[in-house]
C-alpha cells in the first residue's frame, strides 16, 4: 500500500452498496482496497437501484447538492454507519483508518479538485459511455450479465427499452452534451498531463491524494480500463465498442495523463480482501 500505515481496524465487513461499474462506485473500491478493508458488495443496475438505495440509507433520505437517497454508492460500516457519496465515504475511510500525515484530503486544493472532478469530469465520461454503450444492446447485456445476478440481468434485459430512456433522460445525456463533453475530458487529461510535466508522481507532489484517484477513476472510465488492469468491476471491452467511444478511449490511452492514470492502477490500486469471519480482522 505503497507505505500507508492502518491506524483501525474492523469487527466486520462493510457493505457497499453499488451501480457496480459506476466510477464513482469505483472510487470507493479502490480507497478500501488499498486501505484492504474487507467488504460484500450488492452490486445493481441502474434504476434497478431506485428499489433498494432507500432502505439502505433510511427512508427519510439523505440529500445534498449531488446526492439523494437513491444515489450510490453507499456503505453500511462495521459500526452500522451509513455514509452517501463517494468523497464522503473516502473522507470518513481516510479519517479512520489513516495518520494525519498519510489522509487523503492533505490540503483544501485536493478537496477542491477532487470536487471538480466529480462535479464536471465524472459526469462528462458518464454520458459518454451510455450514449455508445446504450446503442449496442449486446454489449449492455453482456455489461449486465457480468456485474450482477441472474434476477436483476434479467429485468434488465426484459425492461430494456424503457429503461434506455429513462437512463439517457435522466441522467441530460444528449448527442450535443456528449460533443462538447469529449472535448472536456481531453482538456483535463491535458491539464494533468501539464501539472505532472516537472516530473511529479502525484497530482499533488510526492504522495497520492483523494484527487489523484478522483482523476484515475472518474476520467480513467474513458478508457475502459479491464479487471486485469485493475478495475474493479467489468467495462466493456476497447475493440467491441462504438466507432466514438473506441476513438476517445484509444486517444486517452495513448496520451501522458492516461498512461499516468493506468499506472495508478497498478501501484495504487490494491487488491480486495475477501471478509473473514468475525473477529479474524484484526490485522
């Protein structure tokens, strides 16, 4: 874990509820990977969600300028705390689990980027890969079939239709959104690429932050990165995706601030400890 030191430890798994191949969903697997904390993932679909997120974050809701009841993730902690939105749930893993000198959320900066990319960039890959992987049915379906059950792929597969407009309706996605969302995302990778270019290994100097995940994560998605490349669910492979989506992922691939996010993923990203019974968790 490159050095980083656990100052707690769990009585039990933490539960993550998720959109499994959600980058912010993501965000939240690499933190507890790396800090090898062990989790049970519910991993659904979109929409699908809507039926469950609630029960899991109480019916009364939790609500904020980016989130609501329904939005994942969401983990449920050994100590029965339940905690929305993925910066929020990496600050309160950083808090607990890290010493002052090895947080994640060093400085104001970090969390004003981190935030940034949450807010303009994860949005911008999002409707991305709906509007491409959304006109290849196959492909949808094989995305289902590989990050959840029997029952939900199913439902998935049998609602499909309505669901693919709900989805594009919901989320704004629209094919001039998406235009002027490409040239977004390769503005920040070019921006990355400018504040790594004095040599730095991390956004922020010599130690990875919140951001430097933030940024591997939700602009990382564009490329597509594989489970053998360390993501931590199943994305649709490069070569069986849109004309589009195949070109954007392929020139990020290519370019510094790709290279640099895939690099992350080998170094930072960490390995899921599968839970143990309980009280077998004391490192």
């Amino acid at each position: 874990m490159s050095g980083a030191r656990i100052n707690a430890y769990v009585e039990k798994p933490f539960r993550l509820t998720s959109i499994r191949f959600s980058h912010y969903v993501e965000k939240v697997r690499w933190t507890m990977d790396r800090l090898a904390i062990p989790y049970l993932e519910r991993p659904l679909m979109p929409l699908v969600h809507f039926a469950v997120t609630p029960f899991v974050t109480g019916l009364s809701g939790h609500a904020d300028d980016q989130s609501t009841r329904f939005s994942t993730p969401v983990i449920k902690t050994d100590r029965n705390e339940v905690i929305v939105k993925s910066s929020a749930i990496m600050r309160y893993l950083s808090e607990r689990c890290l010493s002052k000198g090895e947080t994640l959320f060093p400085t104001e900066e970090v969390v004003q980027l981190d935030d940034h990319y949450n807010r303009y960039l994860g949005p911008h890959t999002r409707r991305l890969f709906y509007i491409n992987v959304l006109d290849q049915p196959d492909l949808m379906f094989e995305l289902t079939d590989r990050n959840v059950g029997v029952g939900q792929a199913w439902l998935f597969r049998v609602l499909f239709r309505s669901f693919r407009k709900w989805i594009l309706s919901g989320l704004g996605i629209t094919r001039e959104r998406v235009d002027k969302g490409i040239g977004h995302i390769h503005k920040e990778f070019d921006r990355v690429a400018q504040r790594l270019g004095d040599g730095r290994p991390y956004l922020f100097g010599d130690r990875l932050t919140a951001a430097d995940i933030s940024f591997a994560c939700l602009g990382g998605a564009a490329m597509l990165p594989t489970p053998e490349e360390g993501y931590g669910a199943y994305l649709p492979p490069v070569d069986r995706c849109s004309d589009e989506l195949r070109r954007v992922s392929t020139e990020l691939r290519d370019s510094d601030a790709g290279k640099w996010a895939l690099s992350l993923y080998r170094a930072e990203r960490g390995k899921r400890v599968i839970p143990a019974l309980p009280g077998l968790l004391r490192p």
